[in-house]
C-alpha cells in the first residue's frame, strides 16, 4: 500500500513524509486504546475509539493548528495499523503509529515474550517496519508497571533498543510515579541505542527536578504527556509543578530534550464527553506556558522540531 521510509524520512502510516513537514505534533496519543482486557482488571478502561466520534475530535485539533499525532499504541491493547491509516485520510494529519509490547501484565499471552529470544522479538519488531502495508514509525510505548523493570520488560527493552538501531527508530517509553525510567534508559543505553533517541514518557507522574534533570544530561528527553488528565490528585493540582520543572530545565538550556502530549486513553478525555480531547495543549497549556515566561520560539522547538527529529528515521546500524 504505501512505501517505505528512507534515513532522513518521517514513516507514517500512509508512507514518507518529510521532517519538515509533520508541524505540530502531538508525540504520546491513543485513538484507541483497552486496557481491562487483561486478567484482575475490572474498571473497564478504555478508549474505545469509533472512528466517527475520533475523526471529529482529531479535526478539532487540526483546525487549531494541529499536524500530526503519535498514536503509541501497542500490540495488545487496541493497536490497529489499518484503522489509522484510515483515521489519516479522513482527517488529512499525520498519524505515526507505535511498535512493540506494552508492559508485563499486558503482554498478550500469543506474543510468548518469555518464550523467544530477544532478537526474535527485535525481529518482529523490525518486520512491521519493513514490511507493512500498514508500517509503524517509532517503537513504544514500552514500558514496566511498577518501579522496577521486570524480566519480561527488560526483554521488551531489549528487543527495543536492538530494533532501533536496526531501523533508526526512536524508542519511546511508559515510567510512571517513579525513577523506573532512569532503568529503561540503562537497559536501552546497555544495548547501544543514542538516548538522543530515548523519550521516557510520562515524566509528569513523576514531577522532581533531580529525577527530569538526570533524564536530560544523559541525553534523553523527558516527556510530560499527562497534561490536562484530571484521574488523580496530581493529575488535577499538579500542573503549576509541572510548569515550575519545566522552566527550570529550559533555563538550564535543555529546551531540545522536552516533549509534551496529553495521553489521551479513555472516552471520558474526549471533547464530545465533556474531556480536553486532543486540544488541551493548544487551548490551555502553552499558553500556560507562555503566561511563565516561556517564549513562542521554544515552544516552536518543543511542540515542532523535537518531534520531528525523533521521528526522523537514522540510517540503521
Ligand atoms: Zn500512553
């Protein structure tokens, strides 16, 4: 169906796109998105994403200026290639789709992740970017449930890092309420992958500066993609926090390594449901963000260029 994508390309899930061309990107979405299905989980959650109800909600974003999103979606909970394929073309935005396997509990059973070896997992990893018809173009989220790497995870880490630098994918990862993420990133950097090319994502749960500034100098990003949620106590007061963190770590000249997104993953964070849907950073945080001090150019940096990059394949290893 559509092509794949060269070193120094976007691969979106309609094909090659220049980095110059994505605009403003959200880098951690869902369209779709069925976490209870697992076993010992009963607060039926879930996006349940009809494509009508996604379509209009997508249109609201791009109508204020919205380019592309990064639905991180993986095997097990939801990811469907086609589907966003057809999300892209009713709604003319980019869609980067995800690669992988979520974390532990939600490893579906067929993926036998205990069972292969780490460059077989690589191996299906890489097969969906070289294969298509429907390609993914970055590889996550990953991520671990608890504050510890499991061995399964670390498997998935693993297989990760060997698929990246074998496709020039970026890896992009679930840590949350936590340092976990400073162990993704040592099990990533194990296998040889550039933390230029690391996002640990939901940096937001866990909001201390030594934790975000550990992140950035040893060359990651910190993505705060948890911004309008409104789940948790922190999620609905911890915002000025957030702010707070991130003026420091562009004070401190780190601009190129901060992400922001919104994580949408259930109905109840869609517009049509009375939620932010996809448009909270636009309407509501950075012009936050601005009110602080922060001047439109870094924002053009954060919301624009930093995504791009990380989206931009390298030329494999
Ligand atoms: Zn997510």
């Amino acid at each position: 169906m559509s092509n794949r994508a060269a070193p120094g390309q976007v691969q979106t899930v309609l094909g090659p796109v220049a980095p110059g061309d994505l605009g403003f990107t959200l880098p951690h979405e869902h369209t779709k998105c069925s976490l209870w299905w697992i076993e010992n989980r009963w607060d039926y959650w879930e996006l349940i994403g009809d494509e009508p109800r996604i379509n209009e909600e997508l249109a609201a974003f791009k109508a204020l200026g919205g380019g592309t999103l990064v639905d991180v979606t993986p095997i097990g909970i939801g990811r469907d290639l086609a589907r966003l394929a057809r999300l892209s073309q009713a709604t003319g935005l980019h869609i980067v789709a995800g690669a992988g396997w979520y974390r532990q509990a939600y490893y579906p059973a067929e993926a036998r992740i205990d069972r292969r070896s780490i460059d077989d997992l690589a191996d299906e990893i890489v097969q969906e970017f070289v294969d298509g018809p429907v390609r993914p173009g970055i590889i996550g989220e990953i991520g671990t449930d608890k504050p510890w790497v499991t061995a399964q995870e670390e498997r998935v880490f693993r297989a990760a890092a060997r698929a990246a630098l074998r496709t020039g994918a970026s890896v992009t990862t679930h840590a949350v309420q936590s340092d976990v993420g400073l162990a993704q990133l040592t099990i990533l950097e194990d296998e040889g992958l550039d933390p230029a090319r690391i996002v640990i994502g939901h940096c937001d749960s866990h909001p201390r500066i030594e934790h975000w500034r550990e992140i950035v100098r040893r060359g990651a990003h910190v993505e705060a993609d948890f911004l309008g949620m409104s789940f948790t106590p922190l999620e609905r007061a911890g915002e000025p926090k957030v702010v707070e963190l991130i003026s420091t770590l562009l004070n401190e000249g780190f601009e190129k390594q901060i992400l922001l997104s919104q994580d949408v993953c259930h109905d109840s964070q869609l517009a049509s449901y009375g939620g932010n849907g996809y448009t909270y950073l636009q309407k509501s945080f950075l012009p936050r963000l601005v009110g602080a001090g922060v001047n439109v150019a870094t924002i053009e940096t954060i919301t624009v260029e930093n995504p791009a990059r990380l989206l931009t394949l390298r030329k494999p290893a």
